[in-house]
C-alpha cells in the first residue's frame, strides 16, 4: 500500500470521527444543512483544521512498526527474511524486556532492487511483500536509481520520489536522496521545497519520522551544504528520528543534533530488519536478525520529546542568495537555553573564521566578516556555527560572489534541481528540471518566455529543430512545442525517457528506459521505427554520424544501428565490462555519450575505461583508462576527455594526447563542449572553466553552484555560457572573445 505526497495524510485518520466527518460532509453533499459550529467541531477532533495551540497535540499513541533496508531483489535471502513479516504478532522487544504490539506498517529505506526496476525485478519485489497484512511504504536507494530508475515504478502504484502520511499521532516522511539515473546521493531543490509545505501543516509538538537512504553525513554527497540544508529544515519541528540504509549496518549514528539509525539489510550476515517502537512515551528500536527467536540488537532508547530541543539559529546577513561584494559580513543569532563558547563562520568547507559572540542566553548575537577576494566568482555556501565543546548549533545559507568585472550575464530560478544541459536556438535557452517544466528564456536578460508543464522529471537534453522543441520525461512521454510554447504532439513510450534525443533524416531518435532505442517522424511524431537489440535500459544520448545511430546501453553493448530503418549494423561489449570481474553490467557504456572523430568511435563507460572502436564495423581501435566522458571538437577530428585525476585532456581520433590541463573534475558523465574555439567544462561541484581548445591554456573560471551538483554539460553561444545546479538555478556566463 503506498500513498501519493499529496493524500499520504488522510491515512492516519482512521477514528470513528473521521467516519462522522464524513457522514457530515455526505449530507452536506446531499444539500441537507449542517451547522458551521457543528463542522468546525468535526473538523478540531479529527484534527483537519488549524486552531490555537495546534502545538499541544495529545502524545502519540503506543504503535510498533518495521524498519527494513537494502532488500536488492532478486536476492533469494531477502524474499525468506520478508517472508517473516506475515506471521508477526506481538512481538518480544528482548533488549528492553517488554512485549510491544503487532506491526501497523512497514518503512524501506531503498536499494529495494539490486539493479533498478528493469527485468521484472520491480515486480518481483512487490512480491515479497504480498500477504504480509500491513501497509508498506517504500522508499528509492542508489541500486533503484542508478541504472534504471524507479521512480515511474513508484509513481504507478501510487507513490513518488517523497510523500507523507499521518499515523498514530505521528508524521511519517518519506525522501528521495537518490539522485535520478546517477549513483551520487543528492537532495534536490524541489524536494527542500516540498518538505517545507509539508511540515508547515505539522503541530511543532507532533513527532516527526523521517527515512531516506544515504545516511546523512556521509562523503558520498557533493558537499556537506548538500544535507546541512535539509536538517536546517527538520530541525525547525519535532524531528524525533532519521532511518537511513545504504551501508548494510545496524547501527546508531546521530547527526548534527538529530538521531539517525541505518536498518541494515534482509540478506547477507546479518540479515533481518528493525522493530520500532513506541510505548508509554518512550521510543525503542532493535535489530532482529533472521533466524533469532526475538529482536536481539538495541538500537535505541529515549523518551519521545515533546517539542524539539534544538535552539533556533538565524543568519541574518548575508540574506539569502545576496549578492556581495569582497568583504562579506556576517550576522547570525542563537535563540535557546544553551551555552555558547565562541562562534564560527565556514565558507565552502574550505575558508573558515571566528565570529564575535555577544548577549547573553537564551540571546545570544555573532558578528564577524570575511574577506572573499580569493573567491572564484558565482555561488557559494555560508555555515555558522554556535559551540559548545563537542556541540554545535548550526545554520547554513547561499549568496552570490560579484568581482568587479561581473561575470555573471543573469540567472534564472528554476525551484527545481536539473540535470538537464540547456538548448540554445535562435537567442532563446530551453531547459527542463526536475519538477517536470520545459522553459524558455531569453538568451540576453534570463527573462522567461514561456513554460510548460509535463508532468514527470525532464532529465534530458531539450532538442530544437526547424521551429519545433523537442523534449522528454520521466514518463515516457515525448512531446514537440512550437517555439512560442504551444504543444503540436506527444508519443507516449513504454518507460521513462532520460535520454536526450537527436534528429536524423526527419526523425527524432531517443533510447527508453525499456531498452528500445525509438525513430519518430519529427512532423507528426509518429512512430518510424524501433530497435529492440538493447537488454536494458538506453540513458545517454545517442550520436548520429554519416547514416548511423551509436548508443550505449546498461547491457554491456556499445552499438550501430542504420538512420534508415534502425535495422543494427554491428554490436561490441565495451572495454570496462570486457575486462571486469563479476557483474560486468555495473560497467556499461551508458551514461556517458558516444562521439565519432575521423572514423572512430569513442566511449566511456562505468569502469572509467575509454573504448575506442572502428566506427563503421565496431572492430576494437584502442582503449584507455580512467576517463568519466567525452566530448567532441567543433571541427569533429579531436575528442577531449573528462578524466578522474581532475583533468580535461585533448586526444586525436588515434588516442594521442594533444594537451591535458587541470580543471577540478572527476567522474561525472557530462561532455565537454566547444564553441569558437573555446572548451567550456564544470566540475561537480560547479567550478567551471574556460579552456583555450588550441592551447589548453585556462582563460577564466566561475563558480556555478554553491557545492551543490552540476551534472549537465556547458552549453554556449558564443555569448555566454550557460549551465543549470541541483541549487535550482540557470546561470548564463559572459563568455570573453577568445583571442
């Protein structure tokens, strides 16, 4: 059983005056009167209207429910470990020496499948939890969304990438910090946002459940501003526990002020799940492993808290996403009953200062400055931080970096992360984001001209062509705009679209999440053909050169299917999964676009290994290590290389090295792109660079994000550079002639 973000509350209304609500409402309905007074009295003991101190919510009920984690179907361990839940009654909660009563529902916190939904497996999993008897809600890990995103699997059973629900006088949270289609934790803009309305709802004294899949405070994300961000906003209300999974473990690790346990997983050593519990105002949690007659690991112990605890930290300057000049001042406050040493201010996680503490508790004022002149110019992050010994109190904030010479042309606010490398035609940038919206904005001033709303995550390249825009989404719907914004077609594919289409002879062509690479007819967006030599999913963006279409796909294959009639012309196992050890599939070529340069094919895939490929018979040509993409020269003889030691490198079409220049990168998918003689590259973090395509000389940098990802390519039309950040915004770039 799941529930949409937007009804998952309605759940936890189970009472029978929830029945007499809707007795009342029915007779309403029915055009009979029913008193204002008698209505809003309904509405206060079902607790569906706001009143007065909303704060003093009745303690939650005693309630038990299950925490598992890393199921990784179709591991024949977890379906028997599962398989236990249908028969669970009271339960002996053994470490604490109480009985707590039968399960209400079940959380999981990601890595359901080993390899995303793909083959089957989604529906296999579904399976281990039919007939278990209680409502289970799920939630995505990075073995969901990596190679084949669950996220429209979740969406069909009624669910989403994050979602709520109301239960025993609690209030569950469900996020997604797996990023869409790339194993790097993540938490997106959009999501910020929505778990901001969903808790202005939420009493400050109703305890707050939340579980995701990366335990917070972990390296994996782009930076530590990444998760500072969301507890920034879970500490604003009664946050009484974090449930995370990802490292198979059972074990308690706290975050910044807030409890957070890992649920381990239903197969390997130690195979079980948690049991949580909350009984007589005290809440526990214990690890039961599988084969042990009760729960044998205590996790957890402490008294439900009323309200939280944690003091209320403000920065007042800079203000949020100021722009600023050289010395940026900084002003926090600390409200709360707790004793402060000093105060500190963190920029990046790399510049670091003392503030001046003032007042007095529960008051208590810092002032202080920073000098910034060493900072690239664009987005960075603020941390302030209240200490006292081993504790912190913590807030965080972005604001804009401005030189003198104001590199940044404009930015536009998307209030949705993107992937997505923007499309320039015609003095107008396309872009699609996360929450589902196309938009159009002019090249010049960043002014939006129009948008349009297709309903799913937009994680591809938007294709402009011959007056039309081209763009796909989450689920698997491929749709044409006229350029003012107006829909001329759609087609509706069998899974989600993340693949960035490109036009061939009068044909739109794309890779699905189903495997089947797709032609459709541009004009009428009907289908032409359709190539089903694929196993598993097609992500990356196909290259069409000379006839042919070459793509990669999450099967191993590199490929070469005819323009004409998508009929497949040769097939070749790329050199990362030739060569590695168990699952060869982890390594496809498949996330990183293929490019061809005089006759050669070039490709990297997961083992980080370059494949270098004959273009028109597949023969092997060369191989190389350690590169994360390519991108092709504007003249189509040279291939520059994303590669892991930071560096961006310039090859010819036989793999030698031209030049190799330093540029903060690392092993992000996202092509290098050129443009007047210019390569425009970022890393993952937002460092992007201008890089003289003759010389590799650096001619400037900029910083586009505030440590937060940016996975899409640069893209340029000789005026500026323009590039989109998991921060929610669009940057255009001035972009200096290149002597």
């Amino acid at each position: 059983m799941a529930f949409s973000q937007l009804d998952g509350f309605r759940h936890g209304l189970q009472s029978s005056l929830v029945n007499l609500l809707a007795d009342g409402l029915q007779v309403a309905a029915r055009g009979r009167r029913i008193s204002f007074l008698s209505l809003a009295t309904l509405l206060l003991l079902a607790g569906l209207a706001p009143r007065a101190g909303a704060e003093k919510r009745s303690a939650a009920a005693d309630f038990t429910f299950i925490h598992a984690s890393d199921v990784h179907t179709p591991m024949a361990k977890s379906k028997a470990t599962l398989s236990r839940v249908a028969g669970l009654g009271e339960i002996d909660l053994a470490p604490f020496g109480i009985k707590v009563p039968k399960p209400s529902f079940a959380i999981v916190s990601g890595d359901l499948t080993e390899f995303g939904g793909g083959s089957g497996w989604w529906e296999e999993y579904l399976s281990y939890w039919k007939g278990c008897g209680i409502p289970v809600y799920h939630g995505l890990g990075n073995h969901d969304n990596t190679w084949h995103a669950n996220i429209k699997p979740l969406r069909d059973i009624g669910s989403g990438p994050y979602y709520s629900f109301d239960e025993h006088g609690c209030h569950f949270v469900s996020l997604m910090t797996a990023t869409a289609q790339d194993p790097r934790p993540s938490v997106s803009e959009e999501e910020i946002l929505w778990l901001k309305k969903d808790l202005e709802r939420v009493g400050a004294r109703t305890p707050v459940f939340v579980w995701f899949h990366h335990p917070l405070g972990g390296t994996e994300f782009a930076s530590r501003y990444d998760y500072d961000r969301l507890l920034d906003v879970l500490r604003g209300c009664n946050t009484v526990l974090l449930m995370a999974g990802h490292s198979h473990g059972h074990v308690y690790r706290p975050v910044e002020g807030i409890d957070q346990i890992t649920g381990g997983s239903t197969f390997g050593p130690t195979a079980g799940f948690a049991i949580i519990s909350v009984k007589d105002g005290v809440l526990r949690e214990a690890y039961w492993k599988a084969g042990e007659p009760a729960p044998d690991l205590k996790l957890i112990e402490k008294p439900m808290p009323e309200k939280s605890l944690y003091p209320r930290v403000e920065i007042s300057s800079p203000g949020f996403r100021e722009s600023v000049g050289n010395t940026l001042s900084v002003s926090a406050r600390l409200s709360g009953p707790v004793a402060v040493e000093k105060a500190t201010w963190t920029v990046d996680d790399e510049m670091v200062g003392e503030l001046k503490l003032s007042g007095a508790a529960p008051k208590r004022k810092a002032l202080g400055s920073a000098d910034l002149s060493k900072l690239l110019p664009g987005a960075h992050y603020l941390r302030v931080d209240f200490v006292k010994g081993s504790q912190h109190y913590t807030r965080s904030t972005e604001f804009f970096f401005e030189t003198t010479n104001r590199p940044t042309a404009w930015r536009a606010y998307l209030a949705a992360s993107s992937k997505v490398t923007p499309a320039i035609a015609d003095g107008v940038v396309y872009v699609g984001a996360n929450d589902g919206k196309l938009r159009a904005f002019n090249a010049k001033n960043g002014k939006r001209r129009w948008s349009a709303d297709t309903g799913a995550e937009i994680l591809a390249e938007p294709l402009v062509h011959a007056g039309k825009v081209y763009t796909a989404n989450g689920l698997g719907i491929v749709s044409a705009y006229t350029t003012a914004g107006k829909k001329l077609w759609s087609f509706f594919a069998s899974d989600a679209v993340y693949s960035s289409p490109v036009i061939a002879e009068g044909k739109v062509i794309f890779g699905c999440n189903d495997g089947e690479l797709y032609a459709l007819d541009a004009a009428t967006g009907k289908l032409v053909w359709v190539n089903k030599d694929a196993t598993y999913s097609i992500e990356s963006k196909p290259f069409v050169a000379n006839g042919k279409v070459y793509y990669g796909a999450w099967d191993q294959y590199i490929r070469c299917v005819s323009v004409g009639d998508g009929k497949l012309i040769w097939q070749r196992i790329c050199e990362g999964s030739r060569v590695a050890s168990g699952a060869k599939r982890y390594y496809s070529p498949a996330d990183a676009m293929p490019v061809v340069a005089d006759g050669k094919l070039m490709i990297a895939d997961r083992n980080m290994m370059l494949t270098i490929l004959d273009a028109n018979t597949g023969e092997p040509a060369g191989s190389a290590s350690k590169v994360a993409a390519t991108g092709i020269s504007e003249d189509g003889k040279f291939v520059y290389l994303r590669k892991l030691d930071g560096n961006l490198a310039k090859i010819d079409s036989d793999g030698k090295e031209v030049w190799s220049v330093s540029a903060r990168l690392g092993a992000l998918p996202a092509a290098p792109t050129q443009k007047n003689g210019v390569v425009y590259v970022c890393s993952g973090k937002g460092t992007v660079s201008a890089i003289a395509a003759d010389s590799g000389k650096i001619l400037w940098q900029y910083q586009a994000s505030p440590q937060l990802f940016v996975m899409c390519a640069v893209a340029c039309d000789g005026v500026n550079a323009y590039l989109t950040a998991f921060d929610g915004t669009l940057t255009a770039i001035k972009c200096p002639p290149h002597p």
